[in-house]
C-alpha cells in the first residue's frame, strides 16, 4: 500500500514561512490607479492623451468613459490619480473644477514637481465622494480655493504647497476651506501668499478655514506653515449643536496682515489663529509648539487688532475653550504698534469673560504681557522683550516646510514642557535636543546656530511626507516583499543542511 510521501523538515519549515508571509500580507480592496499627463487639463477625446479631467471622468463614473485614460486595476474604494512631474493647467481661469463622486487619492510627486494651475480641487460629500486623499503636489494660479471640501466624512491633506500669488481681486479665498468636514487632517504643507485681495467673508484669505454648522468637525493640523497670508487658521462654529475640536501644532504663522485693501473689514483679519463662535457655537482647540511672528495691524479701528490668537463670541451660549502650551508668541516684532499676542472681542448681546477659558500646559513664551493673566503656569514666560529679535527669518531649515529657526540665547531654548505624543518638531526632527523641548515649532540644535541648511539631526531621517522612492519604495511593494521573504526561507533551508540545524527539529 502505497502512502503519501514523507516531507522533509527542511521544506515543511519552508512552507510554513510561505504561509506565514501569505497570512501577514494585508487583504487588498479593490482600486483603481490613473496616471494623467502633463499639459492641458480639459477633456480631448480621441487624441490618445489622457487628461486631468478624462481621469475624474473615469473615476466618478467608475468606469472607462474617457477611452484615453487606461487604468492600472479595477475600480472600487479609494481610487487613486497619480499626478506627474510637471505642471497641469487649466484655460478655464479657476471656473473649471474638478469634483470627485467617489473616494479618491489624488497624488503627485512632491511640492514643485507636480503642478496644477488655474484648477480648482473641490469635493463635495453631496455629490457621493466620502473621504478625499490630496498629497505631495503644488496648487497656484487663478481660483477660488485651493482646496475645499464640503459635507466630507475625511479629508486628509498631505504635503501640500498653496501658492496664492496669483490671485485675483475680489475673491474670498482661502487655501484650504473645509466646510462641514466630520474629520480634517493637514499636515506637512505651506500655504503662502494669499492677502492683498477686498474679499471679506469668514474664509477671506486665509491659510485653512474650517467651518461648522450641521456636524461636528475634528482637526489635526501640524507641521504647518502659513505665511504671508491674512489669518492662518479660521476656525468658525455657527451653531450650538455642533463643535469644532481642534489639535494645532509645530506649526509656524508668519507675515500676516490686516491690510487695508479690505477695510479692514473682517474681524479675524490679520491674525494667527481666530476662533469665532456665533449662534451658541462651541470651540474647543489646543495649540502646541506653534511659533507665531511679525502680524501687522492696518487701520485704527481697535476691534481689529492684529494678534497671535483671536477669540470672538458673538452670541449667548456659546464657549471657546483653549489650552496652550510650548507656544512662542512673537506677533508684534517691534515695530507694529497695536499688536498683541493675545486678543478677545465680546459680542454686542451681553457676553462675559466666562464664555472665553484660555488655560496653560506650560512652556509658553511671549514678548508682550497680553497673555500673562491667562498663562500663568510656572514654566511661562512673558513680556520677554528678546523674543523677536532671537529669530531667524522664515526659511528653509530642512523638512517639509520653512520654518523659523532660534538663534543661539533665545528665550525659547529649553523653556518647553514635555507634550504626549510629539517628539519631533516641524521638520521632523528630535523634538528635545537639550536639557527640555524648546517653545515654538523649531528645536534648536547648538551644531546649527545661525545655520539655515538642512539641520544636521535631520540628516539621513525619513521627513515625513516625502514621496517613497527607489529603494525604499521597492520595500513596499507586497510582491517583492513576498519575493524576498520566500528567498530568505530558502536561504535558510540551504544554511541549515550545511550547519546541520536538522537536529534541532
């Protein structure tokens, strides 16, 4: 009788690294990859080009409409377009938009190499789409918004450049605008160049605006630099229902400016970060190791004082709840006269100082007193006169987005308190390289005093945000993982008929 044949030791261990790596590969969903080209955004059929728009056409009707565009894969949950190296552009002058039906990762190559000018990115959860994926590309030219999102489940906003140099007049625009967003996250991007326009409502050139009304919005911002805009962040709440909870740090608001050319006519204009609630709305926020520096104040009009930190509570019931730490609050530079660090406007029904809280989690340092009733841990430091001048202008440090680094002396040095969960600063850096964590959003290292080349301790770091390339993308590649796991079980088979380890099973 004739029975089934005895497998060696050696192949059963083989098979069973086989089926371990199978077991441990994450289960694939089904997706679709596009990859447009470079040139012209609209539609041509026919012409064996796929464009920028074929590409959404293809993807919002889940199918291969635009014949053009050839995808990589079946459609299903989170397709994705892969933008190339180069600029696309549209003739349209920002009217033309692209808007997803469907979820959707749309990424490029890094900011600078893959360009969209003159387009649009809106998404809207109305039209179907749930959770938007935006990644690693450079949005300029003529249009609205950069970037906006309407009734989303999930927007996620990575290692993006909002160039707003080119904008027209008239517009009430904002780099990224996110309305009735359940979840938003936007890390690792700069947002720059978005004032001068006589726009003036809530988003009115601002770096992010977030605003709620029908949901309840949280949002992570960090890594983050917004310069040379009105007001870095917005954050809005317009009704008692609904609350925005929001995480802001190692973040960087610089050159901000209540400019005449909108009256001023927005109180939250000319100010790092702006929390208004009006109709019973609720704001929770907490800022960590963000340093904000130069905000200039046009006009005369004391409602509209520039500040760091802008709180406005419009109406009765409604609450700003605000918890700082290892903030570096440098608005006034010393020479905008009217500038504080710190600003509150009271609503013109019967609002009181309790609707306001401001609490401190230590390591916050100011150069001006605005704060120091508030602030008042035993690690805060205010009216530190200093402060301004121990800056370096904003540049590139190294990692994702410019910062501003310290100069050697600075009240800032070590004067942090430790913060859960955040090691790094903006760059992607150690976060604690002396004695404590630096206050601001730039850890200062002696081996780089009054350098502004890519710090020494990010050298040879994976920055976060950075596209994987070359090597390191062929590590995540699940067929050549497999590959190399197989090839490793084989080594070790014939390492173990060599060295004997036969024995041992």
């Amino acid at each position: 009788m004739y029975g089934v044949p005895k497998l060696s030791r050696e192949v059963i261990f083989t098979l069973f690294l086989f089926a371990i790596v199978i077991l441990l590969q994450p289960t694939k969903v089904s997706a679709a990859t596009i990859s447009p080209a470079v040139g012209v955004y609209e539609s041509t059929s026919g012409d064996s080009i796929c464009q920028l728009e074929e590409a959404f056409h293809n993807i919002n009707n889940a199918t291969r409409t635009e014949a053009d565009c050839v995808e990589t894969g079946p459609y299903g949950v989170n397709d994705t377009i892969l933008l190339p190296a180069g600029t696309i552009s549209s003739s349209l002058g920002g009217s033309g938009f692209l808007e997803s039906q469907y979820d959707i990762i749309l990424e490029g190559q890094g900011k600078d190499v893959s360009v969209l000018n003159n387009i649009l990115l809106y998404f809207d959860g109305d039209a179907g789409s749930e959770s938007i994926t935006l990644k690693d590309f450079t949005v300029m030219g003529n249009t609205t918004f950069g970037i906006a999102g309407d009734s989303l489940q999930n927007m996620l906003v990575e290692g993006i450049e909002i160039d707003g140099q080119n904008l027209p007049i008239n517009y009430e625009a904002a780099g990224i605008f996110a309305t009735n967003v359940h979840s938003v996250t936007v890390r690792d991007s700069y947002i720059h160049d978005m004032h001068g326009y006589t726009g003036s409502g809530f988003e009115s050139e601002s770096g992010i605006a977030i605003l709620v009304s029908d949901t309840n919005s949280n949002v992570v911002i960090e890594r983050t630099t917004i310069d040379n805009t009105k007001t870095g962040v917005a954050l809005g709440s317009h009704s008692s229902s609904f609350n925005i909870t929001a995480t802001i740090r190692n973040s960087t608001f610089a050159n901000l400016v209540n400019d005449t050319n909108n009256g001023p006519s927005s109180l939250e204009a000319g100010t790092g970060i702006a929390a208004i609630s009006d109709n019973g709305g609720n704001i929770i926020y907490t800022t960590a190791n963000n340093t904000f520096y130069n905000i200039t104040k046009a006009g005369s009009n004391p409602d509209y004082t520039g500040a760091a930190i802008f709180e406005f509570v419009e109406d009765s019931g409604g609450h700003i709840t605000h918890t700082a730490q290892n903030n570096l609050f440098a608005a006034d530079d010393g020479d905008n006269s009217g500038v504080v660090n710190y600003s509150r406007t009271l609503g013109s029904s019967i609002i009181s100082p309790g609707d306001y809280t401001l609490t401190s989690s230590g390591g916050n340092v100011s150069n001006d007193t605005s704060l120091a009733s508030f602030l008042n841990h035993t690690t805060d430091k205010h009216n530190q006169s200093s402060l301004a001048s121990s800056l370096e202008p904003l540049a590139d440090n190294g990692g994702q987005v410019p910062t501003i680094a310290l100069k050697q002396g600075s009240p800032a040095i070590d004067a942090g308190t430790a913060v859960a969960g955040l090691s790094t600063d903006a760059r992607g850096g150690s976060r604690v390289l002396g004695a404590a964590t630096d206050s601001g959003a730039y850890e200062f290292s002696l081996a780089n005093a009054g350098s502004n080349g890519a710090p020494n301790e990010l050298a040879g770091k994976a920055i976060p945000g950075v596209p994987k390339t070359g090597f390191a993308l062929l590590l995540n590649n699940p067929v050549i993982t497999l590959l190399g796991t197989s090839l490793s079980a084989i080594i070790l088979w014939v390492l173990s008929k060599r060295t004997k380890l036969r024995r041992f099973w």
